[in-house]
C-alpha cells in the first residue's frame, strides 16, 4: 500500500498537502469547538480558561486565531516549496511543523479517549492529520531529507512559539468577535 501512494504522491507534492492537512483538520475544529466548549462550560478547566470571552462568538474568536496560523503554514510552506525545489532538501523549520502537527493530532485522539467523549477535531485527527503527518515524516525520512535528531531539535524550539501564536491567535479573536445574539 505504502509502495503505492509512494509511486502517486512526489515528495514536492507532499510539501504542498501540509496545508490542505491543516485546513481539513482545523475546518472540523472550527465548525465544532463552540458548541462543544459552550456544552462542557461547567468543566472547571473550561470555566477557567479566561481566553474565550463567553458573550462573544466563539467560533469567530477560533477562526481568527486558525486564519493566523494557517497564514503563517502557508508561508512556511511556500518557503519549504522553495527550498525543496532548489536543493532537494526539506527546511528544519517545516520539519518541526510537520512533527508538531503529528502531536497534536495524538493530543485530539488522547483527549477524546481520556474524556470518553467526542472532542473536537477528533474526526480528523484520526482520519487525516495523523495519517498524513507519520507518511509525510516516513517519506522525507526515508528520502534522506530529514533525520531524527532535527526533528526533536525543531520541535522543541518551534513548540512554544506555536503555542504563543494560537494565544496570540485566540487574544485577537476575542478582541474582534462580535457579541453573541441571544
């Protein structure tokens, strides 16, 4: 099977579907999160969670700070593209974003199996975010365009800029959210 999709998909090719990975996978997030955070509100780290301002749109809050993010990829990706093209090697930057994305997708998986409930982005973790971050990984590795080594160098220095976009995403998206309608 893996011979296969080797055979269809060209590495260049494979840069580009980081994106689309991205999108498919936080569009579920997007069209679930309010309703399920609003659901689960009484859930003390929920409540506690001062970055959504309940009396505003929530999803709107979330897209801005998804808009962010998949901006900053897209770049990342075009740079990644670039690179690629001109040297037949993958960016250490691009490489820790593919990881990192690889773990949150394990994070949606262990949060719904540690709640025992549905969470969102859950679907898509499973069904596109895991499977394409590990083949991605699999095939830059086996391309001799990446090593382990990089890959935990990266991740550990791009993760918390990541989690200080998606604060600074959220922030933003509480600041210009509409009010609710009740």
């Amino acid at each position: 099977m893996l011979s296969y999709f080797n055979e269809l998909i060209r590495l260049e090719e494979l840069v580009w579907l980081l994106p689309a990975a991205f999108f498919i996978h936080d569009g579920e997030e997007i069209i679930t999160m309010e309703k399920w955070l609003r659901k689960h509100k009484d859930q003390p780290r929920i409540a506690e969670n001062r970055i959504y301002n309940w009396e505003k749109n929530i999803t709107f809050q979330f897209t801005v700070a998804v808009l962010l993010l998949g901006s900053l990829l897209f770049l990342a990706t075009c740079f990644a593209a670039g690179d690629f093209e001109n040297s037949g090697k993958l960016h250490p930057l691009f490489v820790g974003i593919i990881a990192i994305l690889f773990l949150d997708g394990i994070k949606h998986v262990g949060y719904t199996v540690m709640l025992k409930t549905y969470t969102p982005g859950f679907i898509t973790a499973g069904l596109v975010e895991i499977p394409f971050t590990a083949y991605a990984l699999y095939r830059f590795y086996d391309a001799e365009t990446i090593d382990i080594i990089t890959v935990g160098i990266y991740v550990a220095a791009e993760l918390p800029l990541i989690l200080f976009l998606v604060w600074a995403g959220l922030t933003l998206g509480r600041r210009v959210a509409p009010y609710r309608k009740q």
